[in-house]
C-alpha cells in the first residue's frame, strides 16, 4: 500500500505484514507440490499408460509431423517445442522422457525411432543437439484419430494452446511397455508385456467380461522383457496380476560351451531387465577378488550390434560349471529382482490396479474412443450428405438455378431465393453460390449420386455400430486384431515355475541319472520332464512337437534341416517341475546348437529304437537304420540342391508315413514300403509333388491308433508375408484318407477358398493343439468328416501346431 507523506513509516510498514503460521504453510506448500508430482509428472494414466510428459512428446511430435516416412529431426528442436508449448519443466526431463520412448532395451514397443547415440544400459546417451529423432509406426497407433473428437482437448499450462487429456492409444501400453516412477509418498513400478498376448488377453476380455484371473492368464502368463532372459518364480507375477504388488525373480540366459577343446566357459546372451554387461562385469571381478567365487580365469565381453549381448566368463579345467554358475546368480546381477507396484491414475485418483482391472480400464477408454469417433463420423456423413442432396436438386433444375442466381440483386438475395423456391437450408444455399461450373456435368451428377448412396450406407453402419453395444465391442476388437498383426512379436522371455535350485547345494551340483522325457514345443523350446506328457491335455501354454525318452546322463540326436545329426546332452535342457504339462519354462533349442543351424526334430541315439523317418520339402521319404558314428554331428540324408528336411521321426514297420503338400495333398502309405538305408543314400520318392508345391508335414502313426488320428491344415497366400494372414483351418480323422501307394499323388485333403492358394501349416497327429505366434492357446475347430472341404475362418494367426 502506498504511504502518504504525512503517515509514519512504521506504521506503512505494518500494514503490509501478515501473520501466517509456519506449520500450515509447508503443509499447504508441501501437499501442493505432492499433488503437482503425482498427477502431472510421475504417475501414469491407466487408459494410455502415459506421463504427461510422455503423452505431450508423441503429440507435439505428431503436431510436427514427424512421421515414419519422413526424416529425423533434431531432438533439441523436439524438445523446445515441447518445453515452449506444453511442458513447463526443464529440457533435461523432457529430452530422458523421450530418450526411453527410443531405447529397445527399455521399451518392449519403442514409440520414437532415435537416429544416433541413445545410450545403453552402462552409459547415457549423447546431448540433445547430436541425435535425432521421428515417431515409430507404433506411435501412430497412438495418436490416431485424435482429430475426430476421440478425447477431450484441455489447455496448456497458459491457456494459448490445446493439448490432449489422454490419447486414444490403440495399443495397451501401460501393460506391452511398463513404466516407473517415484511421487511423492508413492510410486509405480510395472513390467513390460508380450503385445500379441496382452490383446490376446484383451480381446477374450471383451467376448467375456466376467472373465477370471486364470482364464486371462492363459494368455498373459508373465512379463516379457526387452532383453529376453528368464523369470524364475511366477507366484510373484501372479499376486501382482491379483492385487497389483508382486515380487519375481529375473535370470541371465546362460549355457555352457567348450571354448577350446578342452576348456569351458559360461557364455551370457541374455541378462536381467535393465542390467548391463559392465556391471555385471564388475560384481563378478570383485567377487573373484574377495575369492567368493573360485574359478574363473577370465571374462570377456564380445557384445556388438549385429550379433548381440555376448559375455564369455572362462573357467579352469578343475571346476563344476554348473556351481560356478549357481553362485553366479547368487553373487552378481545375473540374477536380479523386479518388485512390481502397478499403482496408475485412474479416473484422476492414483490406484494400484491388478491384471484384470489394468485392461479393464485400457478397454473402456478403447470404447469410449470408438463410440466418439463414430459419433464424429456420423456427423461429419451426414452433414456431408445434407450438402450432396442439395447439389443434386441444384443439378437437376439447374437452369432454374442459374436464372433465379442471375436475377438477384446480391449474394444474400441469391441465398434467400434458393432457399424459398428450392426449399434448401442456408448451408446447401450458400454450398451451391459456392459451386464452379465444372461441377455442373453429367458425370458429376452420377458422382454425387453415387457418393449419395456411399454415405447412406456409411450413416446406417454408424448408426448400428452406435446403437449396440455388441458391434461396438466387436469393432474394438476387431481393430486390437489388425494391432496384433501388425506390431506383436514373438516372446523373448522364458518363464519358469522353479528351477530347483533352491533345494541343490551350489558347492555339488551333480545330475542322477534317472529316466525322463526330452521335449520340443511347437514354438522351438526344449525341455526335460520325469513325467509322460500328456499330448490330449489342453491346458498348457505350448504345444509339443516332438518326445524322446531318455535318461538325464544320456545323449539325444537333433536333426536339422540339412539333414545333419547333433548331439544334445540331455542335461543341458532345462527340467520341468513336477505336473508341469506347459514347456514355458524350456529354452530355445536354438541356443544349444551350433549358430546357422534350423532344428527340425528330436531322434534317440539308442540303437535299438525304430528306424529314423525322414521327409524332404520335395518330396522324398527316407527309413535310416538307427546305427550312429562316434561323432558330434553326421549326416543322416545326401539331399539335392534346394531341398531340405521337414520332418523327422522313429517309424517301425507297424507304422504310417503321411506326408502333407502346400498344394492340399495327402498321401498315406505304409513305412514298410519304404527300405532302410544307411546314413549316405538320398532316399525314395515318397508323394509326388505338383509344380511349385512342397512338403509341409511329416506324420508318423501307429497302425493301431489310426482312428484316434487326425488332420490339421491351415491356409494361407503366396502373395502373403509369412505370419500376417489367417487364413483357415480344417481338423479331419486321418482315417478318412484311403491308403495309397508311394510315390504317388494321394488325395486332396483341403479345398481352397478366394485368396488361399496354398497350405501355410499341416500337422498329423493325435490330440492336436495350436499356438499363436507366442505361445498363447487358439481353439481349433470341431472335427470335419470331410476329407475334400474348405476350413473355418481364423482371427488369430496360427504360430504352431503340436
């Protein structure tokens, strides 16, 4: 307050002095900047699964057009875009927010394509003024439909310009990327995702809402992290899908190779979630120097780009690899912790939210975006609609039109007389004042005669997707379909209930020799059980292609598709716990081959076991006496150029060969008619092939189980990518197939619809199961008695067959 000259200084002075008290200032103080914390900055929202800060990057980079198919920009211009316009905090939180959208070791899903040094997970990435940055196909998914009214626009923070309240986001994030933060007096923690499996679990979801937390586990059975690896214990995973806090264990995918001749070391592929190689590099020199772990001559990291994460830890010739590896994992960060805390904002309120409610809330948003887009686009039809009518009335009595334009004194005359004689509204007036004469042909009357009937139908499928629920939620679905299709990968992170090393002293391990089953799933992982797998079970969460019994001491064959035997220690597959019938806690056979090779099958090396069968892509069919040399790898098949094995199986005299064609082909012979031979012969013409078709499957069945067998076939395209079509699928008894000859031709077993001119898959069996590509269960059909007929329609693409 201004002082007068004749008031006294001390007096002014007081005026001015407010009595506040302390205490309830900083609780004030401090409750405001709690609140500013947990809603603006470090939770994120349960419908995108985004921070503010995370959800103004993709948009202003959406506002700049910053697309796929167009170049990198500076990431300093993106970040004083969005510092300048949206986010009023410093350009160092803004430039890390946007680093972890691009960075693949962080993000299951990037959702920003990063040009340049992003950092890794031992050191940060370069300043913002040296890397460059667009937005990801992904992020478009994110962003989509966002001018069609699909979300609330809500000011920025000094109300000059609008920015979304949530994207429309047609990808779960929240669950396929995960997230963490720390507020205030809280903070969230989540995991990343399969995407294939979460719409999986989404889409079942919607088809049955009351769904519980098992039936969605089927298929979202855990995390599945950026870097692969292992998740050892899944009772944490389960609690935190059951009440959102959980604690579960991350392991280093590790296996054991001879360096040399003589010499072995541990070789790491796969590390934790957010562990780097240099610190683990670390724990394990310190560890050796503090004489913690005994051993260990030497650690080499031999990472680079093209070939990946791959540290090799040498060992003396003195020591168990297998303790030495057990005390790995107990002293270094190759065995890490993940605590899960799904705490997000729901409604604006923080909750801490379990499997079930997370898609819950991604779901109703989903909902809600579609009905307000249709909603938009009704509007938007049918105001177009209202135009085109009235172009159509104007075109039909045109020079009437033209005239009563032509004698009007004005524009506002012009109007007011078509509107009386025509009856139009002052839109479709002031529309046909605007129309250029070229419009007034013919060929523009059938024009909008035509796009008259389009919007028609165009408003009557609004206006029923609008007025039921059921095809709102099947559109819904429909679109996290073409979602699936088009960005899910397959799995990356193993799952396993329990290894049983808790129970195996470190100081001995040491491997009896009992007997147990070695087998291979459908999507390329191997395992060991003591159990018979049981093939008619259908609750698993893989399909299994190929059993051998063995012992856990002995040896097994795998056959590539080279035609080349290696030999597997059985020791060396992971075993199963006890009642497990699902192979999700198996690795891939692939990282105990040799690098460059394709397994195709599993064979016993015990020389009394039937005769190895053997298939080829163009058509032979070879019987191998079971005689093997004293080598690590040999050859079973001379094959010809541009041929290949498909199949491979132990098939005695009493058995059936089937052999399935991509051209829809059967044939179904006994095994007798095919001789053994020894490892160099090159086999017999076993069904004779059209041009251009190729074996897709080898059956091997018991004579006496023939009526318990069946038939699966699945269509697909040779236009098609492989793994983005549906196709169709046909289940028949194989027994409706008659027996033929060899070499011949056989009988067609699957007709072809439009668009499907080849099988993609065929299995021969009993019990079959099919897979999605990762690993998620998808019900076959019922049996068709019909050896010659089409299949049923598929919505999820078949990854396997087992």
């Amino acid at each position: 307050m201004a002082r007068t000259r004749n008031t006294p200084a001390h007096e002014a002075i007081a005026e001015n002095i407010v009595d506040i008290d302390v205490s309830d200032e900083m609780k004030g103080s401090f409750l405001e900047y709690a609140y500013s914390v947990i809603y603006s900055r470090a939770l994120p929202d349960a419908r995108d699964g985004l921070k503010p800060v995370q959800r103004r990057i993709l948009y202003q980079m959406g506002e700049m057009g910053l697309r796929p198919d167009r170049g990198h920009v500076k990431s300093s211009r993106v970040v004083g875009e969005v510092m300048g316009k949206l986010h009023p905090h410093g350009d160092s939180a803004i430039y890390e927010a946007m680093v972890r959208l691009a960075q693949p070791f962080t993000q299951r899903l990037p959702l920003v394509d990063g040009h340049g040094n992003f950092g890794s997970l031992d050191d940060g990435p370069a300043a913002s003024r040296y890397t460059e940055v667009r937005l990801t196909t992904a992020a478009l998914a994110m962003i989509k439909d966002l001018d069609e009214d699909t979300v609330d626009m809500v000011p920025n923070y000094d109300n000059s310009y609008l920015q979304p309240e949530v994207l429309p986001a047609a990808i779960p994030s929240l669950l396929v990327n995960g997230t963490t933060g720390i507020a205030v007096g809280m903070a969230t923690n989540m995991p990343p995702h399969n995407l294939g499996e979460v719409i999986a679990g989404a889409r079942y979801m919607l088809a049955h809402p009351d769904a519980a937390l098992d039936d969605i586990m089927r298929f979202i059975p855990g995390p599945d992290l950026p870097e692969g690896g292992k998740i050892v214990g899944l009772t944490g995973v389960r609690d935190a899908y059951a009440n959102g806090r959980g604690i579960f264990r991350t392991r280093a995918t590790a296996r054991i190779e001879n360096v040399t001749a003589r010499k072995k070391a541990i070789v790491v592929t796969e590390l934790p979630y957010q562990v780097g190689a240099e610190k683990v590099i670390e724990k394990i020199k310190a560890a050796v120097q503090a004489k913690r772990i005994q051993g260990i001559t030497a650690v080499q990291n031999l990472t680079d780009r093209h070939h990946g994460l791959r540290l090799v830890i040498e060992l003396k010739n003195t020591v168990n690899p297998e303790a030495v590896l057990a005390k790995l994992y107990k002293l270094t960060p190759m065995e890490d912790t993940f605590g899960i805390n799904n705490v997000a904002l729901v409604d604006g309120k923080p909750q801490t939210l379990g499997l079930v409610p997370l898609l819950k809330v991604f779901l109703d948003h989903r909902i809600d975006v579609t009905r307000r887009r249709s909603e938009f686009r009704l509007g938007r039809a049918k105001d177009r609609l209202h135009l085109v009518e009235g172009l159509l009335i104007a075109i039909l009595d045109i020079d009437e039109v033209i005239a009563v334009i032509r004698s009007s004194d004005d524009t506002a005359a012009a109007r007011s007389r078509l509107m009386t004689v025509f009856d139009l509204s002052e839109l479709q007036a002031d529309y046909i004042l605007e129309l250029r004469l070229r419009r007034l042909t013919k060929f523009s009357r059938l024009e909008l005669e035509a796009e008259k009937d389009e919007l028609l139908a165009t408003i009557t499928d609004l206006e029923e997707i609008l007025s039921s629920e059921e095809r709102l939620q099947q559109l819904v679905s429909s679109e996290l379909a073409d979602v699936a299709t088009q960005f899910a990968t397959p799995r990356r992170t193993i799952l396993l209930e329990s290894d049983g090393r808790e129970q195996t002293p470190i100081e001995d391990v040491e491997v009896n020799d009992e007997p147990c089953y070695v087998m291979l799933s459908a999507t390329g992982l191997v395992a060991r059980s003591a159990e018979s797998p049981r093939r008619e079970s259908r609750q698993s969460h893989d399909a299994i292609s190929s059993v051998i019994a063995a012992t856990t001491r002995s040896q097994i064959g795998v056959v590539t598709a080279t035609g080349d035997v290696h030999r597997l220690e059985v020791v060396d597959t992971p075993a199963l716990p006890p009642g497990s019938d699902s192979l999700a806690g198996g690795v891939p056979l692939r990282e105990l081959m040799p690098v460059g090779t394709e397994p195709v099958g599993l064979i016993s090396l015990d020389e009394d076991a039937a005769p190895i069968a053997v298939a080829t892509s163009l058509g032979r069919i070879k019987r191998v006496t079971p005689v093997h040399p004293k080598m690590e790898t040999w050859s079973i098949i001379t094959l010809t150029d541009g041929d290949t094995v498909v199949g491979v199986g132990h098939a005695g005299d009493d058995t059936q060969l089937v052999l399935v064609a991509s051209d829809g082909y059967l044939l179904r012979f006994s095994a007798g008619l095919a001789r053994p031979q020894g490892r160099t012969g090159q086999g017999v013409a076993g069904i004779k092939l059209a041009e251009n078709a190729v074996v897709r499957a080898l059956g091997i069945v018991p004579e006496d189980r023939v009526s318990e067998a069946e038939v699966v076939t699945v269509t697909g395209s040779f236009d098609a990518l492989p793994g983005t079509q549906t196709g169709s699928v046909k289940v028949t008894p194989l027994d409706r197939f008659p027996v033929k000859g060899r070499a011949t031709l056989g009988v067609r077993c699957h007709r072809f619809l439009r668009g499907e001119d080849m099988l993609a898959l065929a299995w021969v069996g009993i019990g079959p199961r099919a897979i999605g590509t990762g690993g998620q269960p998808i019900d076959l059909p019922d049996t068709n008695e019909k050896r010659d007929a089409s299949g049923t329609a598929l919505t999820t693409i078949i990854g396997g067959i087992g």
